[in-house]
C-alpha cells in the first residue's frame, strides 16, 4: 500500500500526517482505527488530513496536533511516498 506522509516536528512534537480521503477523515471510527494501525507501523502520533474542495485542510486525530498544524501551509510540509507491508 503506498500513502503519502509528511513527517512533521513541531513545538517538540513529532508526528506523521498522512494524506487521506476525506470520507476517511469524517469517519471518526474508521479513522481512529487507521490511525491506531499507522502509528503502531510508524511509532509516532499520527494526523490524518484530507482536502476539501476549495483545498483547504481537515484533520483527523489529537486535538492538540490538529490545533499546531492550523497554521502551516500544506504545500510546505516534507511531503514523501512510502510503502507499507499492509
């Protein structure tokens, strides 16, 4: 399976942002187990983001990641290709 990550260090924080379909992001229960699957792959926090229409940013996961991602532009994030066994 390959996904598109950023992994993102703010704050002291470190954690991946994973690009995501937006059924996905507004689907708490189904997000919340992808999350759960991804940060046991990755072993840090893990922020699910899926653009909307007019490409704007919806996050899913720890409120207090989501709320230090609100002002970085997405375009300036280490976006990269990974490949994962699953």
């Amino acid at each position: 399976m390959k996904i598109e990550a950023a992994a993102v260090s703010l704050a002291d924080q470190k954690f991946i942002v994973i690009a995501s379909n937006m059924e996905l992001v507004q689907s708490s229960g189904e997000a919340d187990m992808a999350i759960d699957r991804l940060q046991s792959h990755f072993g840090v926090p893990v922020v699910l983001m899926a653009l909307s229409d007019n490409e704007s940013p919806n996050y899913y996961g720890d409120a207090s990641l989501v709320e230090l991602l609100a002002g970085v532009p997405v375009d300036k994030m280490p976006w990269k290709e990974y490949l994962l066994p699953f």
